[in-house]
C-alpha cells in the first residue's frame, strides 16, 4: 500500500467526515449555546457544519420563524462567532446560499427593487382574432402571432393587435408572461450574488477559502425559458431568427420544429451557463472554495427529460459544481462522472431526511453504500437542530447528533466516513465504458408546455414524445439511480461493468488516444448510445473516428437520424448509423453483457469501484449489492415503508478480486474498524485473483501494487477474528447516555432524563372489559361518527338524555369510534408527514373525515368546568359547525369563517 493511502486510512483528513446540515431553526440561536454546540460536535467527530435558516424570514413549514433571522446583524454576530469557535477548533463552516429552497425570497426582494430582473417563460394557445386583434391575460405580452395553415408569422404588437387576418380567423399566439427571476441575465444575477454571496465577501473576507470552504445549494429555481435578450442572441449564434418560428417550441415532430428546438435549448443554455452558473463557481474558485448542490427531483436523479426541462442542459449548467451531486432521493452516478470529467474532487450526498428516528448508525452506514460505490465522498446528514423542544422539533428527521443514543459511538463512525471518502478520492477512476447522456435528444424533442413530472415515472407517454421516452427509459435502465426510497438497478451495474456517463462537450474535448476517448485523466474505449435519434454533429463525428480507429459504439434502442440544430449534417449522424462496426442492441440486458470485457481493470462478485495511480490500485468492495437492506417504498407500502429491511446476514463473509495485471502485494482494510488483513494473491493468466475474508463487514478497501510475477510472494492470509457463542444468562443495566442541558428531550431546561420513564401501558376500566393498550396523558376520549349522510345523522341530544348519561343509565354513543386525545399533547400522530412538528402542538385535538356536500360528522363528548349556568363553548374547525341542542345549557358560536390557528408550546 502506498504511503499516501495508508496516510489516508490511519489519520483521514477531517474535512471527509461527516458535513451536516446545522438547522439555525427550533430554539433561539443564542452565544453560549451555540459554543456548546460547537464543542458537542468536535467530540463527537463533526468536524464539517453546514450553517443553514428553515424558517430565515418568517414562518415556514409550520415553524415559527428563525431567531436570529437569517442575515440580521444578530445573525451575523453568531456567524462570526461560529468561524472563531471553527478556526481554533479546525473545524470547517459552509454556508446555505438561500438560493433554492428557502424562505428569505431573495430574488423576490431584488425583484421587488429592480422589476427588471424579474424572468419570464413562453406561453402559446390558439385563438380567434376579433376586431384586429387577439385577448391577452392581464400578465401577457405578446411576441408572436401565426396562421395555423403554415405558421408563417403574422404581423402583431405587444398589446394583442394582429394584422393579416380577418375576424373570426384562429391564429396560435406566443406570449410572455412574467416568472421570479431571470437567471438568463448576468444583471439580474449579479445583484443576487452580490446580495448573498456579496455579503460574506464584506463580513467574513479573512475566513473565505480557509475555515469556510465552500457553500451549499438546495433545488435551485429552473432556469426561465425566455429573457428580452434571447432573441438577439439566437439570431447571432444560430443565423435566423427565433420569433419566425415560436410555434416549434410548442408543436410539431417533423425535423425542421426538432431541430429548432435544439438551436433554442442550445442558446438557452448558453446563456443560463454564462449569467448564473459560470459567474457562481467563479465567485467560489477565485476564494478558493467550491459549491456543492442538490437539485430539483428527479433532475438530482438524472432523469434526461425532467432535467432539461428544469436546467436546459443539465451537465452543461452542473459541470461548474464543485461538489454536485443530490439528496438520497437522487443519483451519485451522473454527479461523479462530471467530477471525473471536470476535475472535481467531491461528489456530494446528502441524506437521509425523512428516514426518521429509529435509524442506527449501522443502518446508515448501510445505506451509505451504494452512494459510496457510485462515486459519492462528501456525505452531508441532513439535519442536525439548533433546538427540538423537548423533542418536539423536527424537520424531516432525524436529528445526527448528540440527541441520539449513538452518540458516543459516533467518532467510529465518522472515522469510517472519512476514510472511504478521502481513498475514493485518491487517484484516478477506472472504467472503459461510457454512456453518452441524452441531452440533444431530449432537448429535440421536448415542447416548453409540457408539464414537469417531479416524482412520477417521468414519461410524457404520449406519440409525439415517443423519442424523449425511449431515450430516457433507455438511460436510465443502464445506469440505473440510487434512489434510497425506490433504487433502480441500472443493467451495466448488473452486468459488473464500470462506467461513466459523458456529455457531448466532453465527449468532443480531446483528440484520440489510440482507439479511447481522452477527457483528462479518463480514458474511455467505448461508448454506448441509449435510444437517441438526435445526435449532435460533433459527436457523430467523434464517434466515427473512434469507430474508425477501433473502438466501440453502441446503439441501443432507436438508432440516430438526425444532427441537432439547423447548421447540423444529418450526413454525419446518418453515417454513423450505417458505419459497419455499430453495434446494436434490442435492449439493455444483452447491451451490458456485451461490454464485460471491458468491465474494468479489476472485478469481483459485485459491482465495485476502482481507482488508479500508476502501478497502484484500490477497490472499494461491498458485503452485499446494492447493500443489505430491502426495498421501501413499493406499490404495497405507498408513501410510507417497512422500517425493519436491514439483515446483516445479507453481508459475505468472502469476496475475491481480480485484477487485469500481475499483483505482488495487497492488503484488505475494513474502514470501520481499521482492521487490516492480507489477502491470498493467486496468478490468473496475465492477471491475479486476490481471495480475502471480510468477515461479515458491510464494505472493505482492497489495496494493490502491481509488477513482474516473479516478485509476486502469495501469502497466508490474515484474516479478521473468528466467532465463538457467549452463553448467558445476561443482566443489564441501563446507562444514560443522553444530554438534557438545553431542553433537547424535556422540558424545561435541565430536566432530569436519567431515570426510566414508562409511557406505554395497558389498562381496562372494571373487571368484565378487555386490556387496552394506553399512552400516558392521552386519556381524554371522544366519540366520533362520519362523514354520514345528513339524513342519517343522530338527533342532538336533549337536556334528558344528558341527564341519563351523566346518571350512567344512557350510553353516549353506540358503536361510535372512539377517538382519544392529550390535553397537553393532542393527537398522538397528528398526520403532519415526515415533515413532523416545528415545537408546537396542533389545536386540533380530534380528526374526522371530511364531509362533502350533504354529508356531516358528529362529535359527543362529555365537558366538564367549574363554571356555574351558562358558558360558551368554542368550536374550532375546518368547516361550518353545529352545537347540539341544549345539551348541556352550553351554546357554541358558530362564526362564519375558521378564525386564525393558534399554537400552544409544549
């Protein structure tokens, strides 16, 4: 093993632990609690803080808003103190740009200022013209008006005025109508970064670049489909002019409207790049930092058609991250083949919100893995809170850190992240086959009406889109995506075929390499094609040569008939269709299995990543594929999953390697325990096969140094410590474990959390009634029924029978469902989503179903107060609501509208 790797596996650089997201959210940010923090997070091996408001600017998500607001001078107060405490603890800070999600609206503010920065999209409709001219919303302006005949271009003005064409005649019409922000407008931008990104260059300069290395971007807005300068600019770089033929943006599959749509998503792009995106990573790079981003679902999955309908061109725009990547919702696979292509060190995963309490760091480490083995090595847990309220706080949870019974166990942990981030970022990424992804295709293709599929199949599923479909389904059955809610397993992976994922400006960068693709580092032999029938011109070409000079090409599904854009050659594309040495395939199966001789300089049982330096290797090799925990979301289980899938009998308690080459030593490194062991090295023609025992580990590092075989010196392995049975029988003490100080679990402050709480119980009223099972506080019990017709519903009940019942001779309700409350806590699962509560109870202590239109629910119950006579009873709900009678001489108010939701704390 290499000086460099042992380096990295004994003492791994800080900075590839653990980065997780700090909520300013859920109590007030005050100095002496945020040093506490600060501490907490140090001994627990958190080294990395993203600094990051829920609620920046006012309530958001049910929270209440952040106190300090974000970029008050307050907050700025605890910011700086946040890089002092950082800078002598060699911790790091990174910052949320507010960009994407978020509640300070930004670019609502700068909007609000300069109206000229607000963006604004297409829209087209048919219409007949009446008295001259065509009826515009009140927002529109309009660009465009054309004959339906032949879509020649009528001459028409902003306010709706068309000329060319009588009364009565339909014409389509194009028109613009205002969107947030113009993010196609380097002025627009401009001011964005000088507001946010501005902001730290004048409060914090000393710590730009050193204690903070970078930012955080969450699901940035998609980029606007027009700015006032777009159509110059198309005219300049494509040669005619774009407002000629708008209708092709919303209609039409013949190749003259997909080719203009090509020419406009290339103009587009172009300009998104050169306004908002470049201008972005410059701003970090010349402070020597990098931005790391998770995007709008499923553009963070890689979905072709949904992140060009979001970004324009999605490896375009997201090449100048420095660390992109996406949420546990998302793929690694696309995010690590642009840090292959552009350089970049990091390939960030943030995760695992939503998942909820109940994991461990054994489950985590689990789900880590497939990320790990698809490229990622900056691991950003999503939450960690400022304050939970007595454990009422959260958002998505959970919370990583010392509010968790793990906590001590937690600087292994991050150890072990550490290590496989840094090694898997050493060297060079091995892998001979790429997939070219299909942007022009999907940019050919799609018209700027078609809805945005966030979390659907993402199919338009329609003829006219048969082509976007293909290429996507095609794609994304090859590569597959990480999804950790639904993963996909993509056929190369199947098949143990390393591979990338390459975009045509890559594709097109370098000369050959013999018969490669050279893109830096990368050397590339073949390339596979997935369902495109728009190619552009230059990587037809490419693809020729590389043909020509003996390498491979794939074509998998529709063949490629057309050159993107006008100037395009359709020649070229169609000679890369007819060329002799094409190979194609019926489907992704028997594609990927054709490509396992070239599955990677080394391979195993399972998929593996493998890097390179010379004469020395590493694989990162797992227990299990894709890991050791079931499927969650299904058609069965819906929104909501089984918890319970991890089985670590899933993982082997063996594994080989074989490497393409003659190995003279290797060592086998278990990150999590920093156990080391030698493998069995055996020769294997012109290669070896290293033969190992992982005991049972979720993941181990394989190192290598290649040379002459005859200084290969096979050696017996020394594997990991055997198991033996511990016979009982066992006692056990409860340890504490958990930190109360601030109110994290209880309140208030400084509650004693130590002793054993019971909560759960059973219990039964009288001897001749079954045991129930029970919660502590939540012994307020209502009867409920409904939604029922209205004519069915009971009579309210009158002064006598109130009487029989409070006397115990009359039954409330019979057969009624019974619901149950807490009168300090309300519902016990109040149905808030795995969002979960923001610290307050909700008010409404009793759900029923919705009535519809002559439907009604009725609640019973009996109310007990120490007023004398007559009292008001205040009913609050969704709807119009009714008191009974004159049960009990109580007489409720019945307002028109629901007045305003309070929340009491807990």
């Amino acid at each position: 093993m290499t000086p460099e790797l042992d380096k990295l596996f004994v003492d791994p650089p800080r900075t590839f632990g653990p980065n997780p997201l700090w909520w300013w959210s859920g109590a007030a940010v005050t100095a002496e609690r945020l040093a506490w923090q600060m501490e907490r997070y140090d001994e627990g091996g958190i080294h990395n803080l993203v600094v990051i408001n829920l609620a920046p600017a006012g309530p958001l998500f049910s929270s209440v808003p952040d106190d300090p607001p974000w970029f008050s001078e307050t907050w700025w107060d605890r910011f700086v103190q946040t890089c002092e405490i950082a800078s002598d603890r060699d911790m790091k800070v990174w910052f949320y740009d507010q960009i994407g999600f978020s509640g300070a609206n930004i670019q609502g503010r700068i909007t609000g200022e300069h109206p000229e920065a607000t963006g604004s999209t297409l829209r087209s409709r048919i219409v007949r013209v009446d008295g001259g001219g065509v009826l515009l919303d009140g927002n529109e302006t309009l660009i465009g008006a054309y004959r339906l005949s032949d879509e020649g271009r009528l001459e028409c003005s902003s306010d709706g005025k068309v000329e060319g064409v009588g009364t009565g005649s339909e014409v389509r019409i194009v028109t613009v109508v205002p969107t947030a922000f113009d993010y196609l407008d380097p002025s627009a931008v401009s001011l964005l970064l000088d507001l946010v990104h501005g902001e730290y260059d004048r409060r914090v300069p000393e710590y730009l670049g050193s204690v903070i290395p970078g930012s955080f971007q969450d699901e940035a807005p998609a980029t606007n489909a027009w700015t006032p300068r777009l159509a110059e600019e198309f005219t300049a770089r494509c040669g005619y002019d774009i407002l000629d033929h708008l209708p092709s943006l919303f209609t039409g599959t013949s190749a003259e409207a997909q080719k203009i749509r090509s020419d406009y998503y290339a103009v587009r792009g172009a300009l998104a790049e050169a306004s908002f995106f470049r201008p972005l990573a410059e701003w970090h790079s010349e402070r020597g930092m990098i931005i790391g981003a998770d995007q709008f679902n499923p553009a963070r999955a890689g979905y072709p058609t949904q992140s060009t309908q979001l970004y324009t061109d999605y490896m375009r725009t997201h090449r100048w991250y420095g660390a992109a990547g996406s949420d546990h919702q998302g793929d690694s696979k696309i995010h690590s083949s642009l840090a292959h292509l552009y350089e970049h060190e990091r390939v960030w995963i943030e995760s695992f919100h939503s998942s909820g309490w109940g994991g461990t760091l054994e489950d985590t480490y689990d789900w880590l893995l497939p990320f790990f083995r698809s490229g990622a090595n900056l691991y950003n847990p999503h939450a960690s809170y400022f304050g939970t309220a007595g454990g009422w706080f959260e958002w998505a949870p959970p919370s990583t850190d010392w509010r968790q019974p793990y906590w001590q166990q937690y600087p292994a942990f991050s150890r072990a992240v550490a290590r496989i981030a840094s090694m898997l970022s050493w060297g060079t990424y091995d892998a001979d086959v790429t997939v070219l992804y299909p942007t022009s295709t999907a940019q050919a293709g799609l018209t700027l009406d078609v809805p945005v599929d966030h979390f659907g199949d993402g199919q338009i599923g329609t003829d006219a889109y048969e082509d976007v479909d293909s290429a996507q389904t095609v794609y994304l059955d090859l590569v597959g995506t990480n999804d950790w809610f639904d993963t996909r397993i993509g056929a190369l992976d199947r098949a143990r075929v390393a591979f990338d994922v390459i975009d045509d400006d890559s594709l097109v960068r370098e000369a050959l390499d013999g018969a490669s693709i050279v893109v830096g580092a990368q050397r590339y032999r073949a390339v596979i094609i997935p369902s495109m029938t728009v190619l552009e011109e230059a990587t037809a070409r490419r693809l020729v040569e590389l043909l020509d000079a003996g390498g491979r090409v794939a074509v998998v599904g529709m063949a490629p008939r057309l050159a993107a854009g006008r100037s395009g050659d359709d020649n070229v594309v169609q000679a890369l269709s007819d060329h002799p040495s094409v190979e194609r395939y019926g489907n992704v199966v028997t594609a990927a299995e054709a490509f396992q001789s070239l599955a990677g300089h080394a391979v195993s049982d399972v998929p593996v990543l493998v890097r390179r330096d010379g004469m020395n290797g590493l694989a990162f090799v797992t227990g299990a594929f894709p890991n050791a925990s079931g499927d969650r979301r299904t058609e069965e289980t819906g929104w909501l999953w089984p918890d319970n899938t991890f089985d670590s009998n899933l993982y082997a308690d063996n594994r080989w390697l074989r490497v393409a080459a003659p190995v003279v030593e290797a060592t086998v490194l278990n990150p999590a325990t920093g156990e080391r062991s030698t493998p069995v090295i055996e020769p294997d023609g012109d290669g070896s096969i290293l033969r190992f025992v992982t005991g049972g580990a979720p993941a181990v590092l394989v190192t290598w140094t290649e040379g002459d075989k005859s200084a290969s010196r096979p050696r017996p392995e020394v594997g990991p410590g055997g198991s033996c049975t511990v016979d009982g029988p066992w006692t056990g003490t409860l340890v504490p474990t958990l930190d109360n100080t601030w109110g994290d679990l209880a309140l208030p402050m400084g509650t004693d959390v130590d002793a054993l709480q019971i909560w759960s119980f059973d219990w039964r009223e009288g001897r001749c009634v079954e045991w129930r099972r029970a919660k502590a506080t939540y012994g307020n019990r209502v009867r409920k029924q409904g939604p029922i017709p209205i004519a069915e519903a009971p009579d309210p009940l009158d002064s006598c029978a109130v009487a029989r019942i409070r006397a115990g001779e009359q039954n409330l309700a019979e057969d009624w469902e019974v619901s149950v409350f807490s009168s300090s806590r309300g519902i016990e699962k109040p149905g808030l989503g795995a969002l979960g509560n923001k610290g307050l109870v909700p008010e409404e202590f009793i759900h029923v179903g919705v009535p519809k239109a002559g439907e009604t629910a009725v609640v019973r119950t009996l109310v007990e107060s120490d007023v004398r006579g007559e009292a008001d009873l205040l009913v609050y709900a969704g709807q119009r609501r009714q008191s009974g009678g004159t049960a009990p001489r109580w007489r409720a108010p019945m307002p028109t509208s629901r007045p305003p939701a309070s929340r009491s704390r807990t």
